[in-house]
C-alpha cells in the first residue's frame, strides 16, 4: 500500500468530486493519505476530512503564504486543533520568499512560534521551503528536538545532508519525474531508504506523464517508480519503505 504524506483534498480544485475519489483510494492501492492545512479554515477541514475517512490523518498549521491580518490569533485557533485525535503533525509551515518577501521578518516569526508549538505538543512538522534554505535550516537549527519533514526539498545535496544529519525526513513529489530534475536527484541519491518520503502536494505538481493535469495520490505510482529506478530497488521496495516511513514519523499504528 502507498502513503501519500502530502495532499491538500481540502483544496478547492476538488469541489466536484472529493468524495468520490477519497473513496476510490483504497482500491487504487493508496493506504493512508496525510492531509496538511494551510490557514485555521483549510486545517478544519483537513480534520473533518480526516474524520470522514479512516485513512485520511490531518495536519494543521499556518502555511507563510497565508498569514491573513492576524496570525497571532490564528496561531491561537491552530493550538487548540492540534489537540484532535487525527492530527499527526503541525504544518504546513515554513518560508517562501518566492511569491512574496515583503513580510518576511513575519514568516520567520511565525514558523518559529509554529516550531515552538510542535515542540511543545511533541508532534513533528511538516516544512515548507521555497528558496528560503539559508533562514529555514537557520530557524530549525534553533528547535533541536524538532523532527519532521521538509515537503518537496528543492535545496541542495549539502543543506540535504545538514538536515539528515539533524534526524529530519526528506520528501519527494512529482519534479523528480521532471527532465529538469538534476537537483532533485542528487538529493535523491544521498538521502537513506529510512528517511525518505513519497506526496503528491496534490493538486498541484502532478509527476510525468500526467504534468499538466490535476494531481491525486494515485499519481504516486509514477514517484515510486522513479525514486526505485534511482536507487536500484523495485517499487514495490519503495512502496514498503516509505509506507513504514510515514507511520513511524506520524506515529501512526
């Protein structure tokens, strides 16, 4: 059975068919699926979404694209669902300086305040970094005991090693199906069986041959394939591997 530890069927882009395909998953060989939030209105319905399914576990958190007028007050909201029974992990959280810079001393604030709430609620968290590498390992190396899972890494082989070193899981998604996935690979090859995760980030970043499409946890298959091809193991090793990986890092039986 497949893991995806990385889809946001809160999204809107799944307003006409959500129950229709989150019921379909386990047929497409999809075992669990982690929903992470974006805003306190996304965790919500990541958790009511969570309640629905069996299979379906929540994040909840503030992603620094979406700090709204108050994230302060949200940061409060977020506190108080992280106490749901299908929560596993604060997130999505972290820094992108791509779409926006202009509040950037925010960001790093409010990734640390979410950091310190992980800690804090013994729970891992779910990393969020977009040509943010430098601030984000600088900000994580503050919080030792946090763990977690840096969401798509984009960075580079040495920041990756940093993080392994310091006990974080990698993630992998659709761009290492990509012909530009020169980067992606590299990392790919350095980090160990143990530490790696599969997400689609559905709906966005759907892996070849459906780029361009709407994304969804079945898409995994392609992920899989190419991460078995990389490290010379057949998918079905990889599916096993990094099904393990999830449960034992969202803690769940």
């Amino acid at each position: 059975m497949i893991f995806d530890t990385h889809a946001h069927y809160d999204d809107k882009a799944f307003d006409e068919d959500r129950e229709e395909l989150l019921s379909s998953m386990p047929l497409k060989g999809v075992g669990l699926i982690l929903d992470p939030g974006c805003d306190v209105i996304s965790s919500k319905t990541a958790l009511a979404l969570s309640e629905k399914y069996p299979y379906v576990y929540a994040a909840v958190g503030i992603h620094p694209e979406e700090l709204g007028e108050d994230p302060h007050s949200a940061l409060e909201e977020i506190q108080k669902l992280a106490a749901h029974k299908k929560c596993r992990a604060i997130g999505e959280i972290g820094l992108d300086y791509y779409w926006d810079v202009s509040r950037k001393e925010e960001q790093k604030e409010i990734f640390a305040a979410q950091l310190a709430l992980a800690c804090e609620l013994d729970l891992p968290v779910i990393v969020h970094n977009r040509e943010a590498h430098g601030d984000c390992l600088e900000i994580v190396s503050r919080f030792p005991a946090a763990r977690g899972v840096f969401h798509c890494f984009s960075g580079s082989a040495e920041t990756a090693e940093e993080l392994l070193r310091r006990g974080w899981y990698l993630g992998f998604d659709g761009p290492v199906t990509y012909k530009n996935a020169r980067k992606a690979l590299e990392v790919l090859a350095i980090t160990p069986l143990e530490r790696l995760l599969v997400e689609t980030d559905s709906p966005y970043m759907s892996p070849v041959p459906m780029r361009g499409k709407r994304n969804d946890s079945s898409n995994l298959v392609y992920i899989i394939n190419k991460i078995a091809e990389v490290k010379g193991l057949a998918p079905e090793e990889i599916e096993r591997i990094t099904f393990e990986n999830g449960k034992r890092l969202f803690r769940i039986s």
